[in-house]
C-alpha cells in the first residue's frame, strides 16, 4: 500500500516568515487545529487533519517559521529539529515568490536536510505577477527536483493543484537530490555554517537566471508608507497613536459584551437558585464555586479577543513588523529584544497568550527574560481590583483640563507595572543571564489588506487555548477556594460565619507576615483566592465583608463604602501596590513553566515577584501612614 493511502501520514508545513504559511494552513485544513508537541521539539506546533484527492487522511503540522536552518544559535535550530524526526512522511514548503532569491536559497536549504517527499508552494504569485515577475516553472523544478505549484492562499488558488502534487510525490517515495546537494554532514564550526550558506545564495542565483524570465518592479508602494512609519519621528508617533487607539477599543468597545456576560452568569445562577429540591450546600457550590470562577474569567474573554484581532489585524496588514524593528533600539538599552514587544503587548490583555506568544523570539535567553517580567504588565484581571481601590481611597476631583484623578492614578498603576518590567528585565540581563544580545533578524514584509477568515480563525485558536488552559485551572481552583470558605460550618446565629472557615484561618495564619505592609487578617484571606484569579479578589472581599447584592454594580458600591471606613489609606495604597507586582494568577506560573520547560525558573519568578511585591507595599505603607 503507499503511503499516500496510510491514514498516520504526517505531512510537514514548512517555511519562511510572512510567505502566507499560516493562511496556507487554514485552507488545506478548513481548519479544525489542534496543538501538538513533538519530542525534542520545544516549541508547540499546530496540526489538523485533510483530505488528499484520493479520498485519504493526512495530518498537516505547522511548524515553526524561520529564514534558515543553519542558525548561529541552538534555538534557532528548532525546524532542523523537527523535520528530523521519523513521525514527518512529507513536507510542503511555502515560499513568498515576491521575494524570489530568498526563496530560491530557503528551498535549496530545506531540501538538503531531508530526502523526505516534498511540493512547492510558491505562494503570494498573484503579487509577484502584479509587480511585473514571471517564472519558468519548469526550469524550476528540474533545478530543484520537486513540483512547484503556485499558489494565493488567502484567495484559495492553485490549492487542489497543491493536493494533487502531494498526493503524486508521496506515492512516488522518493526525491532525487541535485548533484549539488551531496551527502549531508555535520557543521561543527561557524566558518563552515557561513561556507554552507554562501554556497547555497551562489546556487540560488545560478538557478534564478534560468527560472526568472522577468524581474519584478521593486514594492514603491511599500516604500512610501516606510518612510513615515520607518521615520525615527514620525514613526514613534505613528505607532504611539495605534497603541492608543488600540488600548481605548479594547477598553470600550469590550463593555459590552463583557456586561453581557456577567449578566448570563448572573441569570444562570439565579436559575439554579430558584430550584427547590436541589440542596442549599450543592446550590453554594455551583452558583458560589463553579460559575464565580469560571464567570469571574470568561468576562475578559472580550478584551482579550478583542486586543488579538486588532494585533493580528496589524500583524497581517505589515504594521507589527515595522514596530518591532522601530523598538528594537530602545529596548536593547534595557537588554530586551526587540521581539518581546509583541508579547509585552499581548500581555496587556492576560500573560497567559503573552506568555505564550514569546516563542516567536529566537534566543531562548531572550524567552526568559521576557517571560519572567510578562506578569509586571497591567493585565485585564487587574482592572476589577484597582477600581474598586481607586474608587474607594482616590477622589474623583478633576485636576486639569478636566482630567480627573482617578484617572490619572489608574494610568500611573499601568506605568509603574511597565517601567519596573523594564528595570527587572534589565537587571535579568545584567546578572542573571548574560550574554551577548543577538542582532534582530526580521523581515519587513510588504503592506497588505489582512485575510478576515485568517483573523477570524487566529481568534476562534486563541479563545480555545484561553478557556482551556485558564479556565479549567480557575474553575479546580474555585471549588477549592468555595471548600475552604464554606466549611467548617459555623453554629447557628452566628453573625460572621466565614470567621470559623478554613479560609480564615489561612488568613490568620499569615496575618503576622502581612501586619508589617498594613493587612490583616481579612485582607490576607481575600488574599488566598486571588492566585487562581487576580479578578476573584473582589468578589473575595465581599464575601469576607458580608457585602452582598443581586446588581454587581452595587454590590461593588456597597464594598467601596465598607473597605474605606474600615480600612486606613495608607492600607489601600498599599494594597494597590500589592497588586501591581505580586504574582496573583497561578495559570500565569503554570504556562511559564510548561513554555520554559523549567520548574526552576518559574521558582525564581514567584520568589521574586513576592519579594517586589512585599517590599514596595511596605515602603508604601510606611511613606502613606
């Protein structure tokens, strides 16, 4: 039987950066991903099942974008790795055919790797054609020694002529190398590794004579956009109005939705209240457990949806690539590479897809460093809380302009949570994980209107991982949390129940550590909760207060009022501090060590962020009282 009938085919995606891999993807697939993650592999990579014309199954993994696979550093080899492995049947390799001498050399690479069955998607043709190139494809495939098919991935052309091709060569099993390729050794040595590359960008420009009939006209378009966004000027501003921008959709346009959430949670638990025959305590435990923790989450589902369709948007259209570079700069004062801005800014939404997305820079030094500072960024979680803070110790008088205070406080909380994930970035750097800073290697693809139906599929993949990998921790948690707030019941009459819990005595247990910094031991109860979910510490307050109410709204009011005739300001500074650096979302600590693939570093980031935390709130409370 061939291979192209066996149902465990797995076919490889490989390719450049910006060549339209992930769009290629979507459409072969249609696409129903899922994350797998290979031995020896350290990144996750992508897979989904398709059909071949001959009616079987084959299972297409999208590996991991990269411009060579002779890097300098180990964990520039990632796609190296992974096409080794004895699970890859076949390859499809996407290149952008706007960029033809760059395709010619990733292929000629590609190829001398593995022997493996493989087909060509010269993707992007229709660009390619419009600016003027044209390309015998004949030459080219006898040049090289596999099918090239071109292709338009976000327009679905030439896509059954890619099916069929794949089908034809892994029936074939088998691909003659070029005589130039030879037999595949070892690169021991840098000089060797740059002899290799040379050799292949001269074979490149060989193959490129006979197979380019005609040159394309250069991107003008492009270059004219470039010269404002690329301006050392005018670009800051430029980008500074898109953040803006971005940060106030986010913002507003997510009320909404997240107001309607909340209220379907509400009304769900109310439905479960009004049955009768189920018992009060399971009642407590699906309306007080279950849907507060996975309510308390899914609310900001919103802000982080819409946060990502407008990067991927931007990302797409061309945009983040020229951020990137034009940051680059000012954070290589501070020790951090220019591609942690995505992640950082991601981050603004919920570490977690922040986290997450920190994959994409190369240097795994550089994936530490800015995995360890993502949780000093102001994520959505924490808005509940400073709110609630700020509305009840900031008055709300106008300062200028009519600018007014609150407002002002909530963004000196954004800033002092960025400019100290800076500073610990730094001082990461300077003493923890020297070395020298690798230049950034990134393509400025040309401008171009986004695929929706791509935007849209990154965001169905996103949401999944979100409620996957966070709300099923926080939804474990809540019922633990719900267990040791509930039991051990107390006797009759009594008017503060929740003092006889287990919770309480967590609290009074670490009341002496939290006395110095101004909390007791209510405070340090609301505490405990608050490492399944930032955002859980509201709801944790009014329980520990008494404060209930069918509106959220004014049940928020009503606990505004009790903390601040109880509570001192010099305790609610100190709380607010709290929050800006403690390390509060255990799904946070979670991913990083799953991403870092290290329990000790995911140590180091709890025991740090504790001890900023512990420290700025005790200069806080000190200073204020």
């Amino acid at each position: 039987m061939s291979e192209a009938l066996n149902p465990n085919l797995k076919v490889a995606l490989v390719g450049t950066p910006n060549a339209g891999k992930t769009a290629l993807f979507n459409v072969l697939t249609a696409s129903h991903q899922r994350v797998a993650n290979y031995a020896g592999v350290t990144v996750d990579s992508v897979e989904a099942d398709f059909k071949l014309p001959n009616g079987s199954t084959a299972t297409l993994i999208d590996l991991p974008g990269a411009y060579s696979l002779r890097p300098y550093t180990d964990d520039e080899g990632i796609l190296a790795d992974a096409l080794g492995h004895d699970e890859l049947g076949a390859m499809v390799i996407v290149v952008d055919a706007t960029q033809p001498e760059r395709a010619i050399r990733f292929l000629l690479e590609v190829l001398d790797h593995t022997d493996r069955p493989a087909v060509v998607a010269f993707n992007m043709s229709d660009i390619a054609k419009e600016r003027g190139s044209l390309f015998d494809f004949a030459v080219l495939e006898k040049e090289l020694g596999v099918p090239i098919v071109p292709t338009v991935a976000v327009k679905k052309k030439g896509i059954p002529e890619l099916r069929a091709a794949l089908e034809r060569a892994v029936a074939e099993q088998r691909r003659k190398k070029d005589a130039f390729f030879g037999e595949k050794k070892a690169s021991p040595t840098r000089a060797e590794i740059s002899s290799e590359i040379l050799s292949f960008y001269k074979k490149a420009d060989t193959i490129l004579k006979g197979a380019l009939t005609r040159k394309g006209n250069p991107d003008y378009q492009s270059e004219k956009f470039d010269r404002w966004v690329l301006h050392p000027v005018w670009g800051f501003l430029i980008l500074t109005a898109v953040l803006g921008v971005t940060f106030q959709l986010m913002f507003n346009l997510a009320e909404y939705p997240m107001h309607a959430i909340e209220t379907l949670f509400e009304w769900i638990g109310n439905w479960i209240k009004h049955f009768g025959f189920i018992p009060v305590g399971v009642k407590s435990f699906l309306v007080d457990g279950m849907l507060a923790g996975v309510g308390g989450t899914i609310v900001f589902l919103p802000q982080i949806l819409i946060l990502f369709s407008l990067i991927l948007f931007l990302e797409d259209f061309g945009f983040m690539a020229r951020a990137v570079f034009l940051l680059d700069h000012w954070m290589g004062k501070v020790g951090l590479h220019g591609r942690a801005f995505l992640p950082l800014l991601s981050s603004y939404a919920c570490a977690v897809p922040g986290i997450l997305s920190v994959k994409t820079i190369e240097s795994r030094r550089d994936r530490i460093v800015t995995t360890m500072i993502i949780p000093l960024m102001t994520c959505s979680a924490r808005i509940p809380v400073y709110t609630l803070l700020i509305s009840a110790f900031i008055p709300n008088r106008e300062v200028v302009w009519g600018i007014r205070l609150q407002g002002l406080v909530m963004l000196a909380l954004y800033a002092v949570g960025t400019i100290f994930a800076f500073l610990m970035g730094a001082i990461f750097r300077r003493f923890l994980l020297k070395g020298n800073r690798p230049p950034l290697l990134i393509e400025l693809p040309s401008y171009k209107w986004p695929s929706v139906s791509s935007v849209i599929r990154g965001l169905i993949y996103r949401a999944q991982l979100f409620i996957r990998r966070v709300g099923t921790i926080i939804l474990g948690l809540s019922m633990v949390i719900w267990f040791m707030v509930s039991f051990p019941k107390a006797p009759e009459g009594t008017a503060h129940p929740i003092e006889y819990s287990y919770a309480a005595s967590v609290g009074h247990f670490f009341e002496p550590v939290l006395k110095p910094i101004g909390f007791d031991w209510k405070i340090g109860m609301a505490l405990v909760p608050t490492f399944a979910a930032r955002e859980v510490m509201v709801s944790a307050l009014s329980t520990v207060y008494a404060v209930d109410d069918s509106d959220d709204t004014k049940k928020t009011e009503k606990l505004s009022s009790v903390i601040k005739g109880e509570w001192s300001l010099a305790t609610g500074l100190s709380l607010l501090v709290w929050v800006i650096f403690a390390p509060q979302c255990i799904s946070t600590l979670a991913t990083a060590r799953r991403e870092l693939q290290s329990t000790k570093w995911m140590i180091l980031m709890v025991v740090y962020l504790f001890a900023l935390a512990y420290l700025a709130s005790w200069i806080t409370f000190r200073l204020a009282s």
